[in-house]
C-alpha cells in the first residue's frame, strides 16, 4: 500500500527543510505514524531525493561533496530534477546542508 497523499506530501515538505530521518521528520511536521507498514514506507521514502529518476538522498549527497554545488550541476551528474522537477526544493536543500 502506497502512503496517503497527505503524509506523503508531509515527508516530501519536511525533506524539503532537512529532515533526513524519522525523528527529524516528526520534529518537523505533524504527521502521524499509523503502524509499521506505514513507518517503512516513510523510512524508504526519507531515502529518495527525486521519485521519477529514482535518485537516492545518498547519491544526491556524494555527487555535493564531489563538487556539484548548483541544483544543475547535481541534475547534470545525477539525472535528478530532470523529470518533473518537484524534488528541485529537496535537491537545493541537500546542497544547502551537505547532507
Ligand atoms: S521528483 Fe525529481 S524530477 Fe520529478
């Protein structure tokens, strides 16, 4: 079962302003965890950066601390952003953080 739209958007928001784990995550936004099944779609979705691509926070990381420092530098070297571009705040904010 896929998460409802709503705490979907909730972890995409929260990614959006850093929130690279669970707890981070609940710092954040209000969302509430119904049960396991639920916690690991979160926790597999706390791991991706861009859904189309298919681009993972950590190869979003690596390809920052090897110098891609603009949202395009990061899309040219990871493909990531070039689909719908909703994931461009969540991109930004890794290059931000460093993480
Ligand atoms: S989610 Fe990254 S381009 Fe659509």
């Amino acid at each position: 079962m896929a998460l409802e739209r709503s705490k979907y958007l909730k972890v995409r928001k929260a990614q959006a302003e850093g929130a690279r784990t669970v707890e981070e995550l609940k710092n954040i936004s209000d969302i509430v965890i119904e049960n396991d099944t639920e916690l690991e779609e979160v926790e597999t979705l706390l791991q991706n950066a861009c859904k189309c691509k298919n681009v993972s926070i950590n190869t979003i990381v690596e390809a920052v601390k090897n110098g891609a420092d603009t949202f395009e530098k990061v899309k040219e070297v990871t493909k990531a952003g070039s689909g719908c571009g909703r994931c461009k705040s969540i991109i930004s904010n890794i290059i931000e953080n460093k993480r």
